[in-house]
C-alpha cells in the first residue's frame, strides 16, 4: 500500500483547523473558569462575613459552591470540545452510581455533616465530648469534623458516626455546677468539717450565689465519711474553682486537725496444732 502523504497531510491539517479552534477555546474557558470560581469564593466568603453567617457554615458552604462551579465548568470544557453532552451525562451517571456504591461510608460522612450543620448541636470554639474523645471543636468539614484537645492534639471524627452519637456539649449553658468530695475519719465533728468548707466557700468570688452551695454527707463508711460539696460557677471558673478548692480544703483540715481516714487492716492467726498441744501442756 502506498501512502500518499500528500492525503495524511491534508487530514492532520483538517483536523487541526476542525479541532484545534475548539480545543484552544477550551483551553481558554478552563483558565478563565477557574479564575473567575477562586474570584467568586472569595466574593462569597466575604459576604458571609458581613452578614454574620455562622463560622460553622462557612466553610461547609463554601466547600459546596466550589464543586457546583467545578462540575459546571468542566462541563462546559467537555461541551466545547464536542462530545456529545447525551453519552456524557449517561456515563457520568452511571460512573456516579459505581462511585456512589464504593464510597458509602464517605456519603454517610457527608449526610452527618449536612446534619450536625442543620441541627447545630455544637459550633466551632464549644468544647465537646463524643466518641469517647474531648476537645475544642476547630472546624466542621464535608466529611469530619475537627477537634483540638486541651493537650494540643489534632483529632479527626468522622460525621457520619458522630451525627448519630451522643455528644456532650459544656458549652452551651454559661454556667456549671463544681462538686467537690471529702473524704474524713468518722471520728471527726461533721459540724466542724462543714463549717470549714463554708468558710472556704464564702471566701470565694466566683462561687455564684444562686443557685445556693449545698454540703451534704453522701457517704457513711466504717472508717470513713464523704461529705459531697455542690456548688456553681461560671463555664469559664470550673477547673480553676475545682483546683483551687481541692488545695485549700486540704490545707484547713490539716491547720484544724481533721484527721483523713486511716485504712485498717486485721490481721488473724491460727495456731498449728502441735503448737494448741504445747500451750496445752
């Protein structure tokens, strides 16, 4: 067979006029789109900043926008091209179903992201507890959310789960109740022991007077008696109310001689018998 370059040559430059053009202005558009979708972000971004939109939203929202305007861009690139938008959509669909059945567990995860941002049972900056893990919630993704413990580990819930946990929330009430446990000998005067701790209380400005400080006995052991103080504080006041009370609790109840519970232990023997038998003798 002989070749006639004369015919190859014709065809290449055909399909450069024909195909070329096109690809050149796809080109184009997908430079040009992907300019105009960071423009718009941060359009959007800044909007949402001014009209206050929840910082929890923020980036879930804009995370949504970027893949709508992505999808469509290549969309359009596809179109310029030529192929046909028909065959197109029908494998797109049915690469979506495929996609779809391998990615449950991360369509799970962005079900219970749309969730947590519907319902709201916590917001960037509450300290949670879910999932068996604490932390200060620091961003709610698409698909986990973010978590910044109070010894500065990164930890990352998946939402599918944690949308369907039970999730602590000490965040949302501006106040909390502190309940501190003492423990003394059960020879101890429990009127003293109480009056010491009310002194301490008294002498705290962050311990709320309402609702009132209650010192009661929610214990009585053989050795030993638990004296259970309640009282409320500020959300922020907690720890350090906790911690500071813990120490002066124990420096009064030594300067006023209120003895701790000593543990006791019997110890039995049991003579041999040979040994019954000389004690008989």
């Amino acid at each position: 067979m002989v070749l006639d370059f004369d015919s190859i040559r014709e065809m290449i430059v055909n399909f450069a006029v024909l195909y070329g053009l096109k690809l050149l202005v796809a080109i184009f558009i997908l430079v040009l789109g992907a300019w105009i979708i960071r423009r718009l972000k941060l359009l959007i971004s800044g909007l949402m900043l001014r009209k206050s939109v929840d910082e929890s939203l923020r980036p879930f929202l804009l995370s949504i926008f970027s893949i709508a305007l992505w999808v469509l861009l290549l969309v359009l690139v596809i179109a310029q091209i030529g192929v046909e938008m028909t065959s197109f959509i029908a494998v797109l669909g049915s690469a979506g179903l495929a996609i779809g059945l391998a990615l449950q567990g991360s369509l799970a995860n962005f079900a219970g992201g749309v969730l947590i941002l519907t319902i709201k049972p916590f917001r960037v900056g509450d300290f949670i507890e879910a999932q068996g893990q604490s932390g200060t919630v620091q961003i709610i993704n698409i698909f986990n959310t973010v978590l910044k413990t109070a010894d500065n580990k990164t930890i990352y819930i998946p939402n599918g789960p944690l949308a369907s946990a039970v999730v602590v929330n000490y965040s949302v009430e501006a106040t909390r109740r502190v309940e501190l446990l003492f423990t003394v000998s059960v020879n101890n005067d429990i009127g003293k022991v109480r009056q010491l701790i009310q002194e301490l209380i008294s002498q705290d400005e962050r311990v709320m007077k309402e609702p009132a400080p209650a010192i009661v006995v929610t214990n009585f052991a053989e050795h030993s008696i638990t004296i259970s103080t309640r009282i409320w504080c500020k959300r922020e006041d907690y720890w350090g109310l906790f911690w500071d009370m813990n120490e002066r609790a124990k420096a009064a109840f030594e300067q006023n001689n209120i003895a701790l519970p000593v543990p006791r232990r019997e110890v039995l023997s049991q003579q041999s018998g040979k040994e019954q038998a000389a004690v008989g003798a």
